[in-house]
C-alpha cells in the first residue's frame, strides 16, 4: 500500500478491529427463530494451530463438535487488521452451529499485500491438509469483507484450478471488498463458471469504493444466473440506528443487518450449493425475488441488482476504485468526455474493456446510444443502459450517448 493508505488502515485498525470483544445481539428487531438465518442446534468446537506466517496468531477452525465425517468448509478472509477471531464470534459460532466448519486466518498488518494473500492461502491449504476429518474440501465457500472481500478471487481461484477444491460445490461471499490483487483479466474471465457468487455492498459505507464490487462482479466468468449483487440500506428503527457502512460484518453493532443481510443469505447459499435446495437459490441467488431481498421490521428491503450501478461519486470514499493502488485501475469505468454545449453531469461506462456487456451509468435521461466502429461507422444503436456487444468484433470501439437535454457524451470501449 502507498504510505497514505497504511496510515489510514492503521487508524481504522486502533478503532475498530484491535479492540476484543465478543459479540452481543442488540436492537429492537429480533434474530429469525426458523427459516434461512436461524441458528443451528450443533454444539461448537474449535481447533487451534500455529499460524506458519504470523506468530502469535493461531488459526482456528470452528466445527461442530462430536462429527464422524469430514463437513463442508468455509474459508474466511477477515478485514484488514481484523486478525482476533473474536470480532466475528457471532458468524464464525454461527456456521458451526448450522453444521460447517469455518477456517479462520489471520494475516499480519505490516508488510506488503503479497505476504497477506500467501498466509491466508497457506493457511487454508495447511489446514485442509492437517485436518482431513474436519474438513471436506469437495464442498467449499470462500467469505471475505473488505480487504479479505478483494483477497477471495485470487486465493479461490487458485484453489479452484490448482487443487480441485469445490467439485461437488463452491462459492464466493465477497462483502464491501477492497482492491483484488493476484488475479489477471484473463483468469477472472477463465474463473470456473460452476462457481456461485454473492456480492454485498453498504450504501453509507465510505470506505472502499462500490466501484470494486461492481468491476469484479461484471467481469467475472459465472452465469448471470448464478451470482447476484445485493445492496443493503441504513434504517432508524424506534430510535435504533442500524447502519449500514463499512464495518457491518465486522464491528460491535451485532444486529438484525448481520442475522438478515448476511447470515440468512449465506445460510440459503450453503443450502443450495452443498445441498442442492431450490428454496435455499431463492433466497441467495433469486435475483431479487421477495424471498430474498425481503427484511423484517420495518428495515429497508435489500436492493438487488444484475447490472450494479454506482451509489456514490468516487469522491465520497477512502479507497476509490481509481487510485493507483488499485491493479484494476483501468477497468473502474471510463468517465466519458463532455462536449461543448453540454451540462457538468458525469457519464460512466463499465467494464472497460468489455467482453458481452457493457454499462452507462448516469442520472440523466438517455435517448439513444450508438456504437461506432473505427470508420465512424453507426455499429449498434440503442436506448438502454445496458448494453450487449457479444455480437461485435473484438477492437476498438466510440460510445456517443445522447442525453434527453440534447447534450451529448463520447467514449472509447474495447471491446475483447
């Protein structure tokens, strides 16, 4: 990381993630009681072992105690500088309550982003190797927030292709993910199309730009039918205040945005995935169905979305998708040029480069988008914002958006 950037992680660290505690269940809404969310019956047991990269830091892999036979594992990539296990007590206890073992790594603070990426994956791996009664590695979902939401492609990708994780299921949780080091273009657009994916972004987080989220989830190789991108709302409720930002997953405030944004969606996902439960896709995967984006209390229903838009200008957040310590930096979205004639309102265009799809992202009407080749040629027109170039020829592509106020906006796309 740039010096900027350490120094303002650490201050996050001191404030939020140094600090133990063990995590109390506060509000007026309620945990679920059935259902999707609800905890398991299974007793909880951990098994600690020292940490080869971090000493001092033993790995833990939480279980449920007296099984006969290896169980379904999750691989959890904690926050920057999240390394105590006891700031996620709430999900690690309640995975292995519902019956999955749960590998917890920590990673060191100092130091570059590569050593971080090589203790998570050798910490998984040594634990798979080390404990093959508890965990089944033919049945598998990576977790990651923050930075660890951006570490989870490169280190599943690698278990994926390389080991033969997952062949009989696999997924990725990525929640409000930071800059994805250690995974090209080229392998996120090879990621193995049997994998299921759930993003999962903050509306008031400040922190990590949406923009991430968003370049992986659009680029990556999985059926459109098999990921969903899902963002969650702030909420006051009789005086409460259940905030949706940053820290989420990860801080003090234990409460029903963690049960129903979080655990109840990856309760369904495990179901589906290691299950085969088309109840359990509705709920993680439905596209926006009732069941999933669905909240109780009075909160806010969940917003889905298959072509995820940008809640913020780049501008609100600490770590924007443009920076130069983002190795995607290119892919964040064009802004497209403004002509002569027209207003200061910024146009996006996203991924770019584009392999299928590509989108404009604005708050302006739009009358009409045309695709022009490099002669000047009128390619494709339409008027939606979404847009499939699956048919074109791979190259070098104009993007002209007509605007309803009759301004217009250039861009280049390539399209591969």
């Amino acid at each position: 990381m740039h010096m900027k950037s350490f120094f303002y992680v650490t201050i996050l660290v001191a404030l939020n993630s140094l600090t133990s505690f063990a995590q109390t269940y506060t509000g007026p809404i309620p945990k679920p009681t059935s259902g999707y969310g609800a905890d398991g019956s299974y007793t909880i047991a951990t098994q600690s072992f020292a940490n080869p990269n971090f000493s001092g830091h033993d790995i833990v892999i939480y279980y449920p105690a007296g099984i006969t036979s290896p169980v379904p594992t999750i691989f959890y990539s904690h926050a920057f500088g999240g390394n105590n296990p006891d700031n996620i007590s709430g999900f690690l206890n309640f995975v292995a309550k519902k019956g999955y073992a749960i590998v917890f790594v920590p990673y060191q603070i100092l130091g570059g982003i590569q050593p971080k990426y090589t203790n998570l994956l050798e910490g998984f791996i040594k634990a798979a190797h080390d404990y093959p009664n508890i965990i089944d590695t033919t049945k598998v979902g990576f977790v990651g927030h923050s930075f660890g939401g951006g570490a989870v492609f490169a280190n599943a990708y690698h278990c994926f292709t390389k080991r033969n994780w997952g062949q009989s299921g696999r997924f990725i949780i990525a929640m409000a993910q930071w800059y994805s080091y250690n995974i090209s273009q080229t392998e996120l657009q090879l990621f193995p199309n049997d994998v299921k994916l759930l993003t999962i972004v903050y509306e008031d987080d400040v922190i990590n730009d949406h923009r991430m989220a968003n370049d992986i989830f659009n680029t990556i190789n999985i059926p459109a039918s098999e990921k969903d991108y899902l963002r969650v709302k702030s909420d006051t409720i009789n005086g409460y205040v259940y905030i949706a930002d940053h820290v989420v997953p990860n801080n003090s405030a234990y409460n029903a945005l963690d049960y129903y944004a979080y655990y109840r969606l990856f309760d369904a996902m495990c179901d589906f995935v290691f299950n085969g439960s088309m109840a359990g896709k509705d709920v993680a995967l439905g596209n926006g169905s009732t069941s999933q984006i669905s909240m109780p209390g009075g909160l806010h229903n969940l917003i889905h979305s298959e072509a995820p838009t940008f809640a913020n200008a780049q501008s609100t957040y600490q770590y924007p998708c443009s920076s130069s310590d983002n190795p995607r930096q290119e892919h964040c979205g064009e802004v497209l040029s403004i002509n002569e004639t027209s207003t200061n309102t910024q146009i996006a265009m996203f991924p770019n480069h584009a392999k299928t799809m590509f989108y404009i992202e604005t708050d302006k009407a739009i009358s009409q988008i045309e695709i022009l080749n490099q002669k000047g040629q009128v390619v494709k027109t339409v008027n939606t914002k979404n847009i499939v170039i699956s048919e074109l020829p791979n190259g070098l592509y104009f993007v002209k958006v007509s605007l309803a106020d009759k301004s217009l906006r250039m861009g280049k796309l390539i399209k591969e």
